[in-house]
C-alpha cells in the first residue's frame, strides 16, 4: 500500500513524559487501560504536530487536543485507547499494559513468546513482551509497508537521540470501518535497561467527532447560503440558481428540481443539472404533480430517500417517475416538501447516478433548505398580492374616474341630441305639413316635374323626421327618461300589423314576406308600441339589406314563459368581425353592398335597448354573402 504520510520530527528537550498510568512504576509510565476489539490492516497515515510538553498536545484536524488526565470525581468513557510497551535499547518488548496484551491475544499474535507477567497482575498472559517490536510493527501493518518503516525509523531516531519524541497519525482499515492511530515515541531519561515508551492510540473516535463537527460546519455553512440566496430582490428562478449551487456543495447531485405548486395537481418546475457545475436546464409550467420524484414528497407530506443497483429498478420502485428515472440514468434520489405552516408550497428534489444514495442527514438537510424555500414562496406570494391588491385599487380608482368622466360626457352629448332633436323636430314638422299641401296640387299649378320635386320633399322629409324621430328616441332610452306602458294584447295579432305596415316597402322591391306564427293567439304584457316599433326596425333592415324578389321570414313563438320573434332574411349579410360593433349607435358596415342603402346606425341599437328595458334579449347571426337571424326573447309578461 502507497503511503501518503510525512513526519515531523521536533528535537525538543524531554518533557516529564506522557500519561501513561498502566506500565510499571519503574517505568514511571500511566496510560488508558483499554482494548480494540476490531482486526486492523495498516492504511494511509500522516503527520500530526508534536508538542514540547510533557503531556504531548497534538493537532486533530487543525484543532489543538491536551490528554486528559486523571481526577476525583465519577468515571468517564476514555474517548482514546492506548496500547503502551517499554521497549529496550535494541527495540525488544520489556513492558507493555493490559489494552496491550489483550490486542495480542485477540490477534493471535505473540503466541510463540514465552508468557510473563506484566506489573498491573500476576497473571501471565501473551504479551509479546521479549519479542522485537520492529517486527511485530511490520506483522501489524501488513500492506502499510510504508507505516512500519517510517515507525521505525521514528523510534530509532528516539533511541539514539536524535528525536526527543516521535509522533505519526495513520489509518488501518478493517472491513467494517476504518481506524485511525497516533504512534508515539519517547524516550526515558535516566540508565537502565528501558529506553523508549511505544503507545499507539485509537483516536477513532475523536476522529469521527471532528469529521461530524466538519460535516455539521458545511450543513451550517451550505443552508447559510441557501438562506442568503433566497433574501434580497430578485425573482424566484434567479434565487433558485444560487439555492442550487450551494447544495450542491453539501449534497452532490446530477439532477435537481425545485416545484412550486398550481393550485392541486400542477407546479412550475425548475430544473438543474449537477454535473460540472450547476447549470440550469429546463423551466416548465403545468407540470403534472403525479409524474415526477418531487410528487412523492408532495403526497406524502414528508421527506423520501431511496436508491436501487439501476436505473431501471429504480423506475420500477416509483413507476410515476419512472420516464425520468430511465432518461437521465438515476439511482438515487431524496425529496421534501416545501412545507411551512402546515401548508405546502412544493417540493424540492435532487437525485444521483450513485447507487449509495442520500444519507439521513443529507435528507435532513434537505429538508431544512426546503423549508427555507417554502419560506421564500410564502414571502414571495405575499408581496406579489399587495403589489396586486395595490394595483387593482389603483385601476379601480383610474376606471371611476373614467367612468365619472364618460357618464359627464354622455350626459353631455344626451342633452345636446335632446335638443337637436327638438329644434329639428319644428321645422321638420312644417316641411312636412307644407309639403303635403303642395303635392295635392289642388289648383293644378305645379307642373310634372315640379310634382316630383315636391314628392322627393316628402319621401326627404319623412326620412329625416324617422331619423330625428329615432336618435330622440335614444336620447331617452340612454338617460333613463323613456318609460314603458305596459298593457295586455295578443303577440300574433301586432305581428299581423307590422306585417301589413311594412308592405308597402317590400312591394317597392318585389320582396315576399313570409309569416310563421302560432295558431292561438300568444297573450303578452308588454308595451305594444315599443315592440312594434322593434319588429318594425327589423323588417325594415331586412328589407333594406335584401336584393329585390328576395324571401323574408316572421317568425313568432312562445317557449313557457317566452315571446320568440325572429326576422330572417337571404340579404348581403353582416361581416364576421363587425358583428361585436353590430349594436353601437351609429355604426354601419361599410363596404360596397352597404354604402349605398340609405340609414342612420340606430335602428339595431333602439331595438337592442328596448328588448334589455322589457327583460329580454337580442342574438344575431349572420355570414356574409347569406343573409342574417335575429331573434329578440322577450318575457311574456313584464314585470317593474
């Protein structure tokens, strides 16, 4: 075995010797009387720092350690065993204590030496006390060739004076654990046959304390980050990727996903590969909650680890997940959810192409750092709804501002229609008057021409008295000053009078009126004219937008408690985008079929407005080129 230890030698005066209480008096040597239990082979070993104190302080992972010494009061568990031996000046075994022998006998080493009795009892026992301790270093050792010769060297240094003490860390692997040893040389003052005190101490433990101190270190330090990441400004996503990076460095993954949920069974879901640094990967919204390892944590509301020799058993522990699984060649992963006050926010998840899997306390850090991130969501989630609650106050108060300002400019522009209406209505009134006198033409005066120009006064005069008639009409419905007189008639016989008023207009173009009604009559309370005045505008449009010789239909029904009349005509048909504008007053479809049909833009919006003051409603449909429905649904009896 390579080894990959170096020594430092400190030719320091001899202190009052180490605390070695098991050895012989004599010796004036004390030490832990314990034994190792676990066959050792020799590992790696390095240097630790030897002190110029009697009682030896020494460097344990950077952190200074004095051997305790012994004091009154209750007994507790040495954390370090030593195994001590009094070596002579040819570097045989003259003394060693019980942890000592014990290692022996356990190892079947020393069984060839002749028992003696060591000085703690009078019992013999193999020790392999006149044995070379040069060769039972190389015995012990096996492989760690290296450890025994750099032992040896390090005690004949000791022993022809030029090292006071001598000092070496190293390991010896066992099948169940690895083992570390401190290996200290000192010499003994004063002639005599003993020159040299051996002790190879077990600081495993110690070892494994520090190595969990320096675990929990980065665990801090690592969630320090994570905690750190998710403050300040910045979105989520952007936090997210600094989260990723420091627990990479605390749990190694190849894959990372953190989810924050959509309502039950969705989550945007951020993924991250480890491999070669934390680079982000993918960014999905809607991802679905049961097909992914995250889903589990999210389920079960607590964390999960688990592993499998491959991918594909891994898939198929977790079917779910397994498409995922299977494409990034997983075996391993752990998850928690982002859970904080009882609620949870999503899930974070990292998983490894390792078979070892997460340890617990991976998982447990794991979960702390998702609880930071829950943390982050919630305070997340909480400034965006202020920010939207501020928002949506701030357009609340901008639309009743605007609204204020259109209801001034509608009632603006309702009183200056009023009162255009009005000063037309006089004059109009007269041109009309004058106009009929004229065209009777009583006295023969006008001649043909002149007749012809006084009928065009009439059919002007007419049409602009409806239209002032019409937009006064509006006026009113719009400020709330035209009133309903609601009375009781038959729905079918107003259907027969509209009818026969609009005749006139069709026989001008040749056009058929085609009624459908109900065989009784249909009982309505409603206000007549006003309904009248809807089936009138309809028909007119559909006579308007329809060729000569076309077919119009009148349709009146009753459903329960309904009054249906519907108005279908085979004319230039309505513009698929127009018809959202269709009931705005004043608006008409311009192009080539419209242009020339003489109108105002109020009709449909009067009839619209007259159905919604009744209770009931208006559909249309149309196709360009095809014709137009309208169906107007009006209450049979009105309430109000």
């Amino acid at each position: 075995m390579k080894s990959d230890f170096s020594l430092i030698r400190t030719p320091s005066a001899l202190g009052e010797g180490p605390d070695l209480a098991n050895v012989a008096p004599r010796w004036g040597i004390r030490a832990a009387d314990a034994a190792c239990s676990q066959p050792l082979r020799a590992g790696g070993a390095h240097p630790v720092q030897a002190g110029r104190s009697g009682h030896l302080p020494e460097l344990m992972d950077g952190r200074t350690r004095t051997a305790p010494r012994p004091s009154p009061g209750p007994v507790v568990p040495a954390l370090v065993t030593a195994y001590i031996a009094v070596l002579g000046q040819d570097g045989n075994v003259i003394e060693v204590n019980d942890a000592w022998s014990r290692f022996l006998r356990q190892r079947a080493l020393g069984a060839s030496i002749q028992p003696v009795n060591t000085l703690r009892t009078a019992e013999p026992r193999a020790s392999y006390v006149g044995g070379s301790y040069f060769d039972l270093c190389v015995q012990l050792c096996g492989e760690g060739e290296a450890v025994a010769r750099a032992i040896v060297e390090g005690c004949r240094d000791v022993t022809d004076g030029r090292l006071d003490e001598f000092l070496l860390e190293h390991s010896l692997e066992s099948p169940e654990a690895t083992r570390w040893f401190i290996v200290r040389a000192v010499r003994l003052p004063g002639p005599g046959l003993a020159s040299l005190v051996v002790s190879h101490e077990d600081v495993t433990p110690l070892r494994s304390i520090a190595e969990a101190a320096a675990r929990d270190e980065k665990r801090f330090s690592a969630l320090s980050e994570v905690a750190a990441a998710l403050k300040g400004a910045g979105s989520l996503e952007v936090k997210f990727d600094r989260v990723a990076a420091a627990l990479h460095a605390v749990a190694s993954f190849d894959w990372l996903a953190i989810a924050v949920l959509e309502g039950h069974d969705r989550a945007t879901v951020l993924e991250f590969e480890g491999s070669g640094g934390v680079t982000t990967v993918t960014r999905t919204a809607g991802a679905p909650l049961d097909e992914c390892m995250w889903g589990l944590a999210v389920n079960r509301q607590s964390p999960i680890r688990a592993s499998a020799p491959s991918p594909e058993a891994l898939a198929a522990q977790f079917p779910q997940a397994g498409r995922l699984i299977t494409r990034a060649r997983l075996r391993s992963f752990a998850a928690a959810p982002l859970l904080m006050g009882g609620h949870i926010s999503g899930a974070l998840c990292v998983a490894s192409r390792d078979a070892p899997g997460y340890s617990h306390s991976e998982t447990e850090t794991l979960g702390t750092a998702a609880a930071l991130i829950a943390g982050a969501v919630a305070e997340t989630r909480r400034t965006r709804a202020v920010f939207e609650l501020a928002e949506a106050k701030d357009l609340e108060l901008r639309l009743e501002a605007g609204n204020r300002e259109l209801q001034a400019e509608r009632e603006e522009r309702t009183l200056f229609l009023s009162s255009v209406s009005h000063e037309l209505k006089s004059p109009l009134t007269a041109i009309v008057a004058f106009a009929d006198i004229m065209g009777r033409n009583r006295e023969r005066t006008l001649s043909d021409k002149q007749a012809e120009q006084v009928r065009t006064i009439q059919r002007s005069a007419v049409r602009l008295n409806l239209m002032v008639t019409d937009l006064l009409n509006l006026t009113r419905i719009d400020a709330g000053n035209l009133s309903l007189r609601k009375v009781g008639f038959d729905a079918c016989a107003l259907v027969d009078e509209a009818a026969h008023a609009i005749s006139p207009t069709l026989s001008r173009k040749k056009q058929k009126l085609v009624v459908h009604k109900a065989p009784a009559q249909i009982s309505v309370v409603a206000d007549r004219d006003r309904i009248g005045q809807v089936l009138t505008n309809l028909l007119d449009n559909a006579s308007k937008y329809s060729e000569e010789r076309k077919e119009i239909r009148l349709d009146a029904s009753a459903e329960g408690e309904w009054l249906h009349l519907t108005i279908e005509d085979d004319g230039v048909g309505i513009p698929e985008a127009a018809l959202q504008h269709i009931f705005r007053p004043f608006y008409r479809v311009d192009n080539e079929a419209t242009r020339s049909v003489p109108g105002t833009g109020l009709g449909l919006a009067i009839v619209k407005r007259l159905a919604e003051m009744h209770g009931g409603s208006v559909e249309i449909e149309s196709e360009q080129g095809r014709g137009t429905r309208v169906r107007v649904s009006l209450p049979v009896a009105v309430r109000g």
